[in-house]
C-alpha cells in the first residue's frame, strides 16, 4: 500500500520529464526560422545577436562613464580630447557590435558585400546628406577647430555655445537657452566665427556719440569711469586696459569708441555684456552733465504764401486754364485718356437726332 503510494519513480521522474519537454518546445521556437537568399535566420540567433548588440552598447556607456569620470578627478586633462576619445570609442564599439551581431544572427561576412553595394546606391542618392554630415562630424572631432564648450557664431546669424557633437548635427544652446541643431557639414563648409579657439579673452567696441563742443578729455575720463564700474572689464592697466577713441565726425556729434578687452566669463554673453557698458556710460555721462544729442535740422523758408482774404475760397482754381485740369498740370496723359474716350463714345442714334428725325418725315 505504502509502496504504492510513494514509488520511487514517478516522484523524481515527473518534474524531470516536465523540465525537459520545455527546454525541447523552447528549442523548437528559438530553432523556428526562414531562409532567405541561402541564409538560415532564426529566432534564436535574432535574439542572441540583439543580446550581443545591447552589451557593445552597455560597454561603450561604462567606458563613457569612466572617462568622463576621469576627468573631473584631474582638471588639468583637455575635455575636449576625452570628449573626442568618447564618441570615437563609441562609434568604433557600435560598428563591431553591427558586425558581430550580423553575424551571430546568420548573416555571413561574405553576404555583406550585397549589402555594401545596397550601401552605396543609398549613399549616392537619400543618404548622401547623412553620411557628408557623418564625415564632416568626424572632421571636427579630430580637427578640433570645433570643441565642446566653445562660444560660435555662424554665418546664418546663429550663436551660442556647442554642447554636443553627434553623428548628423551639432547641438547649440543659445544665452537664451535655446537648443538649436546645426548640421555638421555647415561647420566645415561654411563660415564658423569661434570666439574661444585660441584664447578665451575677447576685445569689444562699445559706440557712443556726444554734442559738439564737448570736451574730449572729459569723455574720455567720464567713459574710462563708466568701464571701470563694470566687473566684465579683464583689466583697468596695462595694454589690454580700455581705451576711448574719437572714431569720427557725425552730422549731430562727435563718435567715440569705448574698447574693452573682457574676461573669459563674458565673452560667452556679448548682447548682455554691450547693454551692461552701454548703462554704465549713460550714467557717467550724465554725472558730468555730458550733453548726448539728437539729430537737429535748420528749416530755410524761400517762399511765403500769402493767407486767403474774406470770401475767397482758397481751394478753388484760379486762371484761364482751371477749367482744363489736363492742361492746367501739363498732364498729355490726361489729355490723350480723355480724347480716346470721347472717340471712343459710339455715335448718337437716329432716335436722339432731332435733324435725322425730320429728314425721314420728309422722305416720307
């Protein structure tokens, strides 16, 4: 009866024979596939090759993690290059685990030659803007005429600083804190004004203008004071200190020129760091009562008309020839309107005629 109960063989044997007919069903679907030109694709090396793509993506995320966490611990290593060394390292991870995984999925090396082919025709018609901006991408990175960080300004009028440099474009952020895409083909084939390339202090000319008569040696200590006051100034000494030059004689004042080299923070911000001279030299200006002007014009009366007596209406024609507006302003334009309608008017008819109308009672 015991024995019965509890046999020896059908306790161990049944989750075991359970574990085995599912690993066989899974073998079957992951062995479930097509053949297509003479290549066996199925499920399970779809999976293992998406397997294999997302661990080339998890390394190429650890090493990105890694080197970005080396520089922050030593600041004296250039960002950019680790910038550089991370997207390379990035780019060449991704074309590995392409391959790899093309080829754990079934896809031989040999077939890829079809697809290079495809690859082409594709280049030299819809892809030939991705791949210019791919290379031209590539051109920055290791040209380095285009850095992260830098401050830009692009023939287009866009400016701001370059965040990130990916594969198609190049990620802008504006002062106003607008992320703008610009292609990466714009940087290499058009004009790229970088304020920070070489050096990250920057020279500007803020222009104001004064009454004449002022005296120049007081607009020059009244705008050196106005520069001072600003904490963007590099320098109040030495040959970057600010200078003030008379640029020119306008129709209504004396130019000036305010020249200021600025420090590496503001050169990163030039419409708020203008504004910032530009108040400060208002208020110099007016604490040593320094007249600003305004455009002025002198009016010469040649002739005066005299005003209308009592009862004649000063819009109404006067002379022989008001009746003759044509004639009157010397208009032959008028004059030739008016004679082709009155010739083109069609002629008056038998009924409107009194003569043509007496003439056939006399016929009759």
């Amino acid at each position: 009866m015991l024995a019965w109960l509890a046999p020896d063989s059908v306790i161990p044997d049944a989750p075991k024979k359970a574990v085995e007919h599912g690993v066989k069903q899974v073998g079957e679907w992951l062995n479930y596939g097509y053949e297509i030109g003479g290549v066996k694709i199925t499920v399970g090396s779809v999976l293992f090759a998406v397997l294999l793509l997302v661990l080339f993506m998890v390394a190429s995320a650890v090493i990105k993690f890694l080197l970005r966490r080396y520089g922050n611990k030593h600041g004296q290593v250039n960002q950019s290059s680790i910038y550089t060394i991370e997207r390379v390292v990035h780019y060449l991870l991704m074309v590995i685990g392409i391959l790899v995984a093309l080829n754990v999925a079934g896809v031989p090396m040999a077939k890829m030659t079809v697809f290079a082919g495809a690859l082409g025709v594709g280049l030299g018609f819809g892809l030939q803007a991705i791949f210019n901006n791919f290379v031209s991408g590539l051109i920055l990175l290791f040209e380095r005429t285009l850095k992260v960080g830098d401050f830009v300004e692009l023939a287009s009028g866009v400016h701001g600083h370059v965040r990130d440099i990916h594969i198609r474009a190049t990620r802008i952020t504006t002062n106003d804190d607008i992320d703008i895409l610009v292609p990466n083909s714009e940087f290499v084939n058009g004009r790229v004004v970088n304020w920070t390339l070489r050096e990250v202090s920057r020279r500007i000319k803020v222009e104001f203008g004064v009454a004449y008569g002022t005296d120049k040696e007081l607009v020059k200590k009244a705008a050196l004071e106005a520069a001072a006051e600003v904490p963007f100034t590099l320098t109040n000494e030495g040959p970057r200190a600010p200078q003030v030059w008379l640029t020119g004689f306008g129709d209504s004042s004396l130019d000036f020129k305010l020249v200021v080299w600025l420090n590496a923070e503001a050169t990163r911000r030039p419409g708020a760091v203008t504004a910032a001279y530009y108040w400060a030299l208002h208020t110099a200006l007016e604490k040593y009562e320094i007249e600003i002007p305004f455009p002025q014009r002198d009016l010469h009366v040649r002739t005066w008309r005299r005003p209308p007596e009592d009862g004649e209406d000063e819009r109404a024609p006067r002379g022989p020839d008001a009746q003759d507006p044509g004639h009157r302003h010397g208009n032959d334009a008028v004059r030739d309107v008016e004679r082709e309608i009155a010739e083109a008017s069609p002629a008056s008819t038998p009924a409107d005629d009194p003569h043509a109308a007496d003439g056939g009672n006399e016929k009759k």
